[in-house]
C-alpha cells in the first residue's frame, strides 16, 4: 500500500478544499481533452476549484489512482467525496445534478 | 481489432450482458503511436446497471477490464446506460473531446 506521506498528502488536498480536480495540466492550460473538459464545465458554472496537476508528480498520478480506486485521470472531489471522472462529471452537468451538487453545498 | 480491444469487449459482453455494446478505440485521437491500444471508449446498455448511480456503474465496468487498465489503457471513457435510458436518448452517443498533447510521452 502506498506509504504514509503520500497518503496524507492527498487526504489534506481532499478536507482543506472543497472542490479539488486531479487533473493532466493546469486549469489554464490543461494538458488532457477530459481534463479540459471537467474544467470548463467547473468554469462556466463558476465554481472556485483547485486543480493538482498530476503530470508533475508521478507519485501523486499513481498514488490517486490507489487512493480513490479508480483507474483515470481526471478526477473530481467534491466536499471530500469523489465524484468521478469526465464522463460522470459531463452527465451530471446535463442532467443538471452537478449544479444541484454545488448549489448544495 | 487490436487484441485489447477484442478483450474489452469479450470481458463486458460475458459479465454484463448488455443490449448494446460498442468498443472503440480511440488512440488515433491520441498524442500516441499508430496502432496504439490506449485510448478506448465502450458504450454499453445493460440492464445490470438498473437502480445503480453513474459512479456504481462506472467502477462495474472498471473492475471488469483492471487488467487492461493497469496494462496499456490508461484512459477509457465510458457510456453506461439501461435499456429505458438508451431508447429515451435515441441512442444517442457523447462525443469525446479532443487531445491536447497529454504528458507528450
């Protein structure tokens, strides 16, 4: 399992901002069309977000993929849950959950 | 179809017994080598994922294919509707957003 250090590093990220992206790139310049795509959707709904660009830390790109069980990035947190990846992100928006998600918060 | 294609959709088609299934390679798309197994998109219609929330279905089809998924695919998105849902949408399929470099590797 992954050791202690890493492991508390993505806990910190995940309970001190309420909305955190795992993502290839930066906000500005995403580096991954499924990236991109989760955060344009998190800027038209302007929703203040951090995004943790996972290319710069091969440790951490490894390490989320453990830590949320899941095998891809992107990855939305939101108020400590993870909420999934592009696709999931993409429906909710339609389907008008994920405004819902944020309105609630 | 590339092997890892073939094996996708054997893995899904036995387990989920969808109505529909459409495995699509999509590392042409993709800042990767030609004939490259990268980069897939599966659309898939089961009654299987009745009652379950988008992540359920999700992590159904992920833990399905953790063999490809630690081995050369390392993104997959996926469509995961019920049979009501695929008739409601008219088939209907998501476009998957362009490449931007990825990590360039």
């Amino acid at each position: 399992f992954m050791n202690q250090n890493l492991q508390n590093k993505i806990k910190n990220l995940i309970q001190e901002n309420d909305v955190v992206l795992f993502m290839k790139g930066t906000p500005e310049m995403p580096m991954c069309g499924f990236s991109a795509a989760v955060v344009n959707i998190l800027n038209i709904l302007e929703v203040k977000f951090i995004g943790i660009n996972i290319l710069e830390d091969e440790e951490l790109r490894q390490g989320i993929k453990e830590y949320s069980d899941w095998p891809t990035i992107p990855q939305l947190y939101v108020n400590k849950e993870f909420i999934g990846g592009c696709d999931i992100v993409q429906e909710m928006y339609k389907s008008g959950e994920l405004q819902e998600l944020f309105s609630s918060k | 179809m590339g092997l890892t294609e073939t094996s996708i959709h054997n893995k899904l088609s036995e387990r989920l017994k969808p109505i529909h299934l459409d495995v699509i390679n999509e590392s042409n798309m993709h800042n990767v080598p030609k004939g490259s197994e990268t980069h897939f998109k599966v659309i898939i219609v089961s009654d299987l994922f009745n009652g379950k929330s988008l992540l359920q279905r999700h992590r159904m089809v992920n833990e399905l294919l953790a063999e490809e998924l630690s081995g050369s695919v390392h993104a997959l998105s996926i469509q995961a509707k019920t049979s009501q849902q695929w008739e409601d949408s008219n088939h209907h399929i998501t476009k998957s957003p362009p490449c931007l470099g990825g990590s360039g590797k």
